[in-house]
C-alpha cells in the first residue's frame, strides 16, 4: 500500500512535465499537423540551455528556467521560418522527411557542442526529501510539477481566452478564411510552432536537473511525447494534459510491479492498444465531416 | 468606389482570369453571374489578396491595393463573405463574431457591433454560445455575414450567399444583404442564381470563361436573349 502511494505520487510528479511535453506536441502535430520529429531535441535543447544559463554562466536557477524556456521558443520559431514556411501546403511526406533531417541534424550539434558526456545541473533546493506518512518526495521534483502546472494553465488560457488563442484557432480550422479575417496566417503559424517548442524546452529545462542531460536524452522524450497526443487524441490541448499523467502511471505501474526495465516500453504498449481500441484517442469528440 | 482594370489570373498554367474589368461604385449592389468556373470566385479572392494577381489592377478609392496583404485590404474596408460560408465550426458564434473584428482594438465599438448583429439575426442570439459547426446551413449563413459586418467595411464581397439553402432562407439571406446596401454598405455580389441577383442589383456583369462578355443594369440583363437562354433557362423561342 506504502509502495502504491509513493508511486502515485511520483506519477503525479512525472505526469506535469510529460503534459507539458505532450500540449507542445499536440499543438504541433495535432493542430498544425506537422509530424515534428524535433519535439525532443527541443527538449534536450531546453535541458542544455538550462545547464548553459545555471551552471555554467551560473544565474539564478529560475531565472535560468525562463531563458532556457525562451531560447527554446526562438529555435522552433526559426525552424518554422526557415523550414517549413517555404514547404508551406506541401504534402505531410515532404514535411516529415524534413524534420527527421533537422531531428539528426541538431542532435549531432548537440553531440558536437557539449560533448557526449552526460552534464549535471545542481539544484539550489534542499536536498533532503519532504517526507509526508509513507511518500517521501523530492523538493526539485516539487517544484518541478509547481512549474509544470503552472505553464499548463498559461498555455490553456492563451489558447481559450486571449484573442491571440481564438486567431490560432481559427487559424488551424480554416487558414484562408482567417487571412480574410485580417489574420497574419504566417505569423501564428511562426508563433504557434514557437510555443510548442518552448514548451518541450520547459520540460527539458525541469527535468534536466532531476535527471543528468545527454545529446540523445531527446529521442525517449519525442516518443514518449507522440504516445501522449495519440492518447489524448490529435489536437486535444486537455487530452493531452490528462494523456501526459496517463502515460506516467502506466510507466510507474510498469517499473514498479513488472519490471524497472520495462519503464520506457509502457508508452509503446500505450500507443499499440489506444491504436487498436480508439484510434482516434480517449478523449475525441465526434466530428462533423464536410 | 472599386475598380479593376485588365485584371489577369492564373492558376498554374491555367488562366483563371483572362483581362477583366469591373467598377463597383459607392452605395451601390453590383453582381457578376457566370457558370461554375467561369472566374467568379477567382475575381473576388484577387481583390481580396488571397489570389495573385498576374497583371492588372485593383483599386480600391483612389488607392492601388493590388498585391497587398489580406489584411491590409481588410484594413482599408472591403470583407469578404467567402463561398460556402466557411465559419469557424469549432469555435462558438460568438467568437466567430468577434474574430471578424479582429483588426480593431476599440473593444466598446466591438461589442456594440456585436449586439447589433446579434439583434439583426436572432437566432444567432439565442444560439450565442453554441459552437458554429452545430447551426443549421441558414444560420451558418446569417453568422458568415454578420461576421463579415464586424470589420465595419465599406465594401463586402458576397461569394454565392444562397449556395445549398432552402428557397425561404435564400429570400431572407438577399433581403438581408439588400438591408446592408440600403444602410449604406456597398455590396458586391457573386451568385450563380442569376435571376433573383439580376433582380435586386444595380449593375451587373457576366463573366464566362474568365472574360467578361456582357455588362449593364440588371433588368437589361434579365431581357438579353444570350442571358435567358444561358442562365435563366428560357429558350430564345418561346
């Protein structure tokens, strides 16, 4: 019973970053439609930047994690610009074979810049547990999931209630449409693009101090971010949110009554079966075609 | 008001538009008739930058707009209702109203213009917070055109407004854009029914096969033989 607390409570913990890992994803993948395998080198650029502004320049840890998040937000707008707006209307094929390039691209920069030794990022947080009753939890996992939570309701609100959210809908429901609204179709795709990515960074940058950073942390991370927007269904910012906890439990389930080993494999069993049952995700709704 | 001088378009290698011209003027309701594909729709997304133009002009009060941004040609006064109504299906009627304002920032203004849309087309009203994709064709109709209101332009473009209605609400939806010219609107109109737009309009022109062929009020038009025998299905003889 001890055991099963503690494992909720680390899959909470876990879940808020995978969330936002997976709403960065879906707003790419899922509304715009572009099959971005850079979601997790994003991450681990977010988790690099973080190493970058903490400890080697040595700033404030939070401060860090903003840099480290708007860094992020102006890498993936500079991939929109410079590889997708001039692919714009192409075929899903065109744009996926690009984004694999860009995929192995920027983790051999990764690999070159820092070196293929996994770097640490000290935490200023203290380092002995909070121990409630039988969980004991970490404070940097703590404030880990504070921030994520945090992030998770900005970006909610962005997309419901700020004109610059309705201009994105509307956007990615009928992009010609919006042009005659008077919206800059280009720029919200720029934007859009930019946001996914800040929020991959935010979760490298949360993370990169919990775990150790690596040019190849990325690759678990894309995945693991796909698996999330395919359970929550394309598109859905809430099913992801709720698909990012999911996939935690499972992982944590996973690790701790059938094998640590089989931690990372949880979120391929998760794809296999919401594609066999409801490949349309947990949470679709229904949609009116034509 | 709206001038096009020789305007050429293409689609690949394909020409669209093959040298139209057209003036739209102030406070009036001018319509092009044609058959599909003759270039109709094709005019109206070149004047509203959605559809470049190969040669030619677009002026737009004194002023040269061809080539501009969507948006900017929103910014400077003309909507466009677009074919097929195209709201935004998963967004309520009342975002989609208040994204038909999205290039103004006098939020007061705004919402005023939104009661008074909503108050000209009550069942938009009742319906404000449904989501768009669940109204019926007409209503989705009355909110593409109360949308295209709310950017108070000078000049609205309509795109086949009675397209896939039922016959009573094709009559109301041109007694409403009658109401938007008599209001002071100036209204230009693309409609495949030829009879009930040469009816109601002041002017009017038929394109076919992206050339302009015949131009002139519109009860001149109703009694041009080429006309009934093309587009009003009365044969020359009878």
């Amino acid at each position: 019973m001890d055991q099963l607390l503690q494992h909720f409570a680390n899959t909470i913990i876990m879940g808020g970053t995978y969330a936002l890992l997976g709403i960065g994803l879906t707003l790419i993948f899922g509304i715009m439609r572009i099959v971005n395998f850079t979601h997790g080198e994003l991450y681990a650029f977010g988790a690099y930047m973080m190493y970058f502004f903490a400890t080697i320049i040595g700033m404030n840890f939070f401060v860090a994690i903003a840099f480290a998040i708007a860094a992020g937000m102006l890498l993936g707008m500079l991939l929109e610009f410079s590889l997708l707006r001039p692919k714009r209307g192409a075929d899903i094929d065109t744009t996926m074979l690009i984004m694999i390039g860009a995929w192995i691209i920027m983790q051999n920069l990764e690999h070159l810049t820092w070196g293929g030794i996994a770097k640490s990022i000290p935490s200023p947080l203290p380092e002995t547990p909070l121990v409630i009753g039988p969980i004991s939890i970490s404070w940097l996992r703590l404030m880990v999931l504070v921030i994520a939570l945090l992030l998770i309701a900005a970006t909610y609100s962005v997309i419901n209630l700020t004109k610059l959210g309705k201009a994105m809908r509307a956007t990615f429901q009928d992009s010609s449409t919006a042009a005659l609204m008077g919206i800059n179709v280009n720029a919200i795709y720029t934007l859009t693009f930019g946001f996914g990515s800040a929020l991959a960074a935010a979760a490298g940058a949360l993370l990169g101090p919990v775990f150790v950073v690596t040019p190849t942390m990325g690759d678990l991370a894309s995945l693991k971010a796909f698996a999330i927007v395919i359970l929550g269904g394309l598109g859905n910012i809430t099913g992801a949110a709720i698909g990012g906890f999911i996939l935690a439990l499972a992982e944590e389930i996973g690790a701790g009554y059938i094998s640590s080993g089989y931690r990372d494999a949880m979120g391929f069993v998760i794809i296999i079966i919401v594609l066999l049952f409801r490949p349309t995700g947990l949470f679709a709704r229904a949609e009116r075609v034509g | 008001m709206l001038e096009i001088r020789g305007l050429v378009c293409r689609y690949g290698k394909v020409t669209a538009l093959d040298g139209i011209s057209l003036t739209v003027p102030e406070k009036k309701l001018v319509v092009l008739v044609g058959a599909n594909g003759a270039g109709k729709s094709t005019t109206l997304r070149a004047i509203s930058g959605l559809v470049p133009a190969a040669s030619g002009q677009v002026i737009f009060n004194g002023e040269d707009i061809t080539g501009m941004s969507a948006s900017s040609i929103l910014a400077k006064g003309i909507a466009h209702c677009p074919e097929g109504r195209r709201v935004f299906g998963q967004m309520t009627v009342l975002e989609n109203l208040e994204i038909g304002a999205y290039l103004r920032k006098d939020t007061r203004e705004i919402a005023a213009d939104r009661d008074r849309v909503l108050s000209l087309f009550p069942r938009l009203a009742e319906r404000r917070r449904q989501v768009a994709g669940t109204l019926s064709g007409g209503e989705q109709q009355m909110l593409a055109i109360g949308r295209s209101m709310m950017s108070r332009p000078k000049l609205i473009m309509f795109d086949e407004p009675s397209l896939g209605l039922a016959p009573n609400i094709v009559e109301q939806t041109f007694s409403i854009i009658q109401g938007i010219r008599e209001a002071g609107t100036t209204v230009m109109m693309v409609e495949q029914n030829a009879f009930a737009a040469l009816d109601m309009c002041d002017y009017a022109y038929l394109l076919e096969a992206g050339s302009m062929v015949l131009e002139g009020d519109g009860k001149e038009l109703i009694s041009n033989p080429h006309v009934r025998e093309a587009y009003l299905g009365v044969t020359a003889h009878a």
